[in-house]
C-alpha cells in the first residue's frame, strides 16, 4: 500500500515511514497540515495516517476539507485525546479510524492494513477459510472439518472479523470497536467470556487449535501456533 503520514513530531513520522516500509508499504510524510492536504489530493493513496493536532491546519479541518471535495481515502486519525466525545468528533469529522496515543506499532500497522483492505479486492470476500475452519458469508455457515458449526450472533461476528485479520493479532480494542461498537471499554469481561466460548466451539473438539492467545496484546487465528 501507499501511506502518507500526516505528523508533525519528526520523529515519530520517520519511525512510522520505516516501519511502514520494513512492512511492504511505502510512506510518504507531511509535517504540517496544508502539506499534508496538498499531498493528500495531488497523490493516490491507499491510506492516510492523521495526527490530530497540526501546525497551520488540524487534523480534522484536514479531513473535512478532503471529504468535502470528494475525496475518500480511509483515514486513520492519531491523537493523544482519547474521550468518547473526542473520538466521536473524529469519526463525524470524514475520519474511518481513532488510535489514541500512545499506541503498539502492531495495532496502527494491523488497523492501516484493516483500512487499505476496504477498497481492495479481496474485501469482497464471500468466504474466509484458516485450515479446515470455513466462514461463508452469503449463508453465515461455519464448519471445520466439514462439520457444522451453530454460532450465536455475537460469536459469529468475532469470529468473522478474526478471520479477516487472520495470522494479525487483534487487539480487545478492536474487538470492542468493531465487533462490539463500543469506543471506549466498560471494564468488563465480555471479551474473554465470547472468546472463551468460541474456542470451546472451533478448537475444542479438534487436534489443532487455530484460536490463540497473545499474552499482553489479544488473540489471534492462524493454523499453526502463536
């Protein structure tokens, strides 16, 4: 994918565009946010990284200008304010996504690809598949092994998005985001009691567990181990 990163913190903008492309990707930078909106509508990018406080034009004037001349590149918003009210002001904003920081590499590289794969193909995906474990989405069927597998609704979504991220691990705050539609987390176990549940369904009956945990970062579905 082709990433502009928007961030005024040299710093941190040179460490992104490195690791970006130790990645696979390629970056470019703006340190400001009138660079930034130029760029953003003289280039084709895949993505847009957005830090929320910058020079000469903020992030989210940014973002409103962009989605008021038509354009519509996903956008990841970063930010050190981290309310519910902020975060609801960035997504009214045009933003897709809202990291607070400070943030793991990991989940901004994990949500950066999650927004490229919007517009790309294979997000048109009908059926996701991780060894002999099926998700079709046109019948909400999911079998292993040939075997019929009865989820509740909730189960069904988380692991949907676990499969769409397959061999990524995915953080409990995008599980509370995407699967759950919470932008903040209630303290609550809810994750883990799904999680639980699921994997009681997917793996316990079978040789190999596909369902992993990644201790101090979230889960995983991959075939193979963790």
């Amino acid at each position: 994918m082709r990433v502009l990163v928007i961030e005024d913190d040299k710093e941190t903008a040179l460490f992104l565009q490195k690791s970006l492309k130790e990645n696979g990707h390629t970056a470019d930078l703006a340190h400001d946010g009138e660079a930034g909106l130029s760029l953003a509508n003289d280039g084709v990018y895949d993505v847009l990284i957005v830090d929320r406080m910058l020079p000469r034009l903020d992030g989210l004037s940014l973002i409103k200008s962009l989605r008021s001349e038509g354009n519509r590149t996903p956008v990841l918003i970063l930010s050190a304010l981290g309310e519910v009210d902020d975060r609801v002001k960035g997504l009214r904003a045009g933003g897709d996504d809202y990291l607070t920081k400070p943030y793991a590499y990991s989940e901004l590289l994990a949500r950066v690809e999650a927004l490229g794969r919007r517009t790309a193909p294979e997000e048109q995906q009908t059926r996701y598949s991780v060894g002999d474990l099926v998700l079709d989405r046109l019948s909400h069927r999911v079998t292993r092994g040939g075997e019929h597998i009865l989820l509740q609704p909730r189960e069904y979504r988380l692991l949907e998005y676990l499969m769409q991220h397959a061999g990524q691990v995915v953080t409990r705050t995008m599980l509370l985001e995407h699967v759950w539609d919470y932008h903040f987390d209630p303290q609550t176990n809810v994750i883990d009691v799904h999680v639980s549940r699921l994997r009681a369904k997917i793996d316990k009956n079978f040789e190999k567990p596909l369902l992993h945990t990644v201790r101090g970062s979230g889960y995983t579905i991959r075939d193979g181990p963790a």
